[in-house]
C-alpha cells in the first residue's frame, strides 16, 4: 500500500507541477505589476477592516482563518523536512514560491469574492463555485468539490496530527505503551488524541463563527510566540546569520541534497505550508464581508507572506543557526550529506525544530514546539474542515440531504486519529497528493478564467481607480463586464433602493 501510495505521489508531484506552480505566480505577478508590492501598505491597513455581520466575518477573522490553514505542520515539520531533503537551499525556493504565490493567492481568493454566494445565511465560495459561474465548466467545479473533500477530509488532516503526537512522544516521552489496533501507542499520545477529538468535535459543529472566532484569537498568539523565540535564537546567533543567508541563496543553485531536491522539496513544502495556488485560501476569504473583492484578495496576498516570510523563516533560521539538523542525499538513499544530529532523528517531523529550541531554551523550548505544533495544527485541522464543509455545500445542489457533512466530520475525525498513531513518511506522502490534486484542478482553473474573463484584474484596476478618487468603495460588476457575479449585483440593487 505504501508504495502504491508512493507511486501516485510521484505522479501527482512531478515536475510538471513543480514548475506550473512557479509559472502560474510570475504570470499572475506580471499581469498585477507586482500588486503584492505595490500594495504591501494597503495589505496592513486592510487587516483591520471592521466590516463584519450576521452573514459574513471580518477580514482579519477570514485573515485568522485561512491562516490556520496555512500556518501549520509545513511551517515546523514541513520546514525542517525540506532541510533535511533538499537542504538550506530549499528555503530560497519556498521564498520565491512566497513571493509569486502572493499574487496567486490575491488572484483565487479575489474570484472566491466575485462569485460567492449566501447559502443558508452564510457567504460561501472557493474554486468550484468560480469555476461554475466564471468558466460555466460545471464538470469542473464538482471535480473540484470532490478532490477538495477528499483531500481535506481524508488526506490531510492526518498529517496535522501526526505531528501533534510526534512532538507530544519528543517533549513527554511515550507514557506507558497500550496495545491498539494500530499497534502499540504511547499513553501519552492517546491522551493528546483524545483532547484534540472532543474540542474537535465541539467546534466544527458550532459552523464558521465558532472557527473564526476560536482561530482569530489562537493563530495571532501562538505566531507571534513562535517568531518572538526565533528572534531571541538570531539575537544570541548574530555574528552568523550573515552567512546563513549566503548559504541559504548559494546552495539554492549548487543545492548540497542537489539542485533538483532544493528546487523539489522548496517548492512542495512552500506551497504545502503557504497553501497559494492550492484553491483552500479562496474558501475562507469569499466568507469575508467587505466592500469590494479586491480587497480581501490583497489580504489574503499578504496571509502568505506571514506564513512563509515570517513563520517559515522562523523555523529555517532557528534550525539553521544552531545546526540541529541532517541532510540526506537522493542517492544513495539514506545517506547523510550533512550530520549534525543523531541519524535516528526523523527527518521528516518536527524534531529539528524542537532540538534547536532546546539548545537554546531547555526544556521549555522543546515544550514550546509541542503546544505550538499542536495549536497550528488543532487550526488547521479547523480550516480543513471548514473548506470540506463548504465544499459539500456546493455539491449539495447536485446531491441532496445533510448526511455527507455528518460522514465528513467522522471522517476528519477518524483521520486525525489514524494519522496521529501511524508512521511520518507514509502521512506525509498521503497529504501531499491531497494538496497536489486541488492544485493540478485549481491552477489551470485560474489561468483559464484570466483567458476567458480576466475578472481578477479587472477587480485591481476598479479598486486602484477608486482609491485615486477617493470616496466610498463600490463593486459593480456589470460596469465592468463581469458576469454571474449575482451575490454583488442583488448587493449593489439593494443599495441603490435604498439610498432612493
């Protein structure tokens, strides 16, 4: 099974979506001129929007939320295992997807806007609901609803917890060891398994407030704890971060692990971690209230930012400059190009990251990792959960009745304890076909609606126009050619009656 699951992976991963990831970023980049630069400002200001209602959640609760979803195992585990495979120059290409990948996310999460829909009180969109309205390719969209189902009720929410459990084994040990029908599973990671089921539970059947409201509060906190260690781990580096950073950018082109593994492990890991062009983004910033698309796509532009600029450097700079890492080679397999640590540690976990709190912090910093693991990844397991629904609500219209989205919160919860007891390679390949998939679909989606309607840019330039002019910002669609944007049409015919 597992190399059959393997095999798919490799498929799924190849380079031809390697380089469409990067290719879909410089394209999107190009056409913005650059808006995530050139509206880095009003990125900030934006955050803090105060539009919100009964319907719809503010920027920064869809910023909160779609940050769980993006800041999580990739930014710890994810960040160490790109070291570990594709070396200190794997950083370099996850910044770079980062960067192209900003305006990616502003491109899908600014159609998520144009062509959401209020269903059932609450503002619903992502890819499949644009890919049906914008592209009219109904084949598509419930093609899309049933990878993103599939992957973020299956195949990735296990990942997240796998790594829970695997920081809870590093801080606690394993407790006494219980005989399951998974095998025998420390006490100690079964306790951890069964305070993230209840609070699991109690949340995602309380709906989006009840995940914005609990992800708004925890993401903030527990990032900024986490950058704030990182910036105590630099200080006390100083003197070597110079040359962290020259090996970082030179291995990028002359890679230890090799120059396809750091180009490989980068870009999978920065598009695992910052989740731009993967189509999961779009689902939480559509539930957003604000006054014109355009502006929560600049938000969410800026979500990807935080998530690798800040938290994966984080991570990279503290594994780097206290050198608790290993790097193995393609060929042969298993071979250490670089061994700082013990060759039992697993690469692909957290276990770098928490050994290079400890060096510097003691316990408390391999403590740290384990409560922060297990907060990014609780929320992310949230975000998961919150796209599955959304995405089981457009298939809803095809395939009636309430009984898929009862399935799919056993399912998630039946994956995060599968993934908590089981083994990290086997985990992680599972999650990155999830992810893969949705991007495949997600990727040529938006380079075919900017084809076939360019909405995204013609959103940019209404929004620059106004903010020339001043005065309050509208949306209409109409005015400028965009069609089956109805939520923002019956919007903008209430304001006008109302305003007669």
């Amino acid at each position: 099974m597992e190399a059959f699951v393997s095999a798919v992976n490799d498929v799924v991963w190849s380079n031809a979506l390697i380089y469409l990831c990067l290719g879909a970023g410089l394209f999107y980049s190009v056409l913005t001129r650059f808006a995530q630069v050139r509206h880095f400002k009003e990125m900030c200001k934006l955050l803090f929007s105060p539009n919100t209602s009964e319907k719809g959640i503010s920027s920064f609760q869809a910023l909160a939320v779609s940050l769980s979803g993006r800041v999580g195992v990739g930014n710890i585990a994810g960040v160490a295992a790109a070291i570990g495979f594709g070396g200190p120059g794997a950083i370099f290409w996850m910044w770079v997807v980062a960067f192209l990948g900003a305006s990616t996310a502003y491109a899908e999460s600014t159609l998520g806007q144009i062509y959401k829909e209020e269903e059932n009180g609450q503002y619903r969109g992502g890819p499949a609901f644009y890919f049906d309205r914008c592209l009219k390719q109904k084949w598509l969209a419930i093609l899309f609803a049933i990878s993103a189902v599939v992957a973020c009720g299956v195949f990735l929410p296990g990942v997240q917890a796998n790594a829970v459990g695997n920081a809870f084994t590093q801080v606690f040990g394993d407790g006494t060891m219980v005989s399951t029908s998974f095998g025998d599973v420390g006490s100690f990671k079964l306790v951890a398994l069964a305070i993230i089921l209840i609070v699991l539970a109690f949340i995602i059947f309380g709906g989006i407030k009840r995940i914005a409201n609990f992800t708004q509060i925890v993401v903030p906190f527990m990032a900024l704890g986490y950058i704030v260690l990182a910036l105590i781990v630099v200080f006390l580096h100083i003197d070597r971060v110079p040359d962290i950073f020259a090996m970082i950018i030179s291995d990028a082109f002359t890679a230890q692990a090799g120059f396809g593994a750091a180009i490989g492990w980068g870009v999978k890991r920065g598009i695992y971690s910052n989740e731009a062009g993967q189509g999961t983004g779009p689902h939480a910033a559509s539930a957003a209230e604000v006054d014109h698309p355009a502006q929560q796509g600049l938000v969410q532009a800026f979500s990807v930012y935080v998530d690798t600029i800040f938290v994966c450097t984080a991570t990279a700079l503290m594994i780097l400059l206290t050198q608790q890492y290993n790097i193995v080679g393609e060929l042969p397999a298993g071979q250490f190009i670089v061994q700082n640590v013990d060759a039992a540690t697993e690469v692909g976990s957290a276990a770098f990251t928490q050994m290079a709190l400890f060096s510097v912090f003691g316990g408390f910093g391999e403590a740290f990792v384990g409560i922060a693991l297990f907060f990014f990844a609780f929320t992310t397991i949230l975000a998961y959960y919150f796209i599955a629904e959304t995405n089981i609500a457009y298939l809803n219209r095809y395939f009636k009745g309430s009984i898929p989205l009862v399935i799919v919160k056993f399912v998630i919860m039946f994956m995060v304890a599968y993934g908590m007891v089981n083994s990290s390679g086997y985990i992680w390949t599972i999650g990155d076909i999830g992810v893969g998939l949705m991007a495949w679909i997600n990727i040529l989606g938006i380079l075919a609606i900017f084809f076939v309607a360019k909405p995204a840019l013609l959103c940019l330039s209404d929004y620059e126009d106004q903010k020339k002019k001043g005065g309050k910002i509208t949306f209409d669609p109409v005015k400028l050619g965009i069609k089956n944007a109805t939520f923002w049409e019956k919007r903008l015919e209430k304001q006008s009656k109302d305003t007669e």
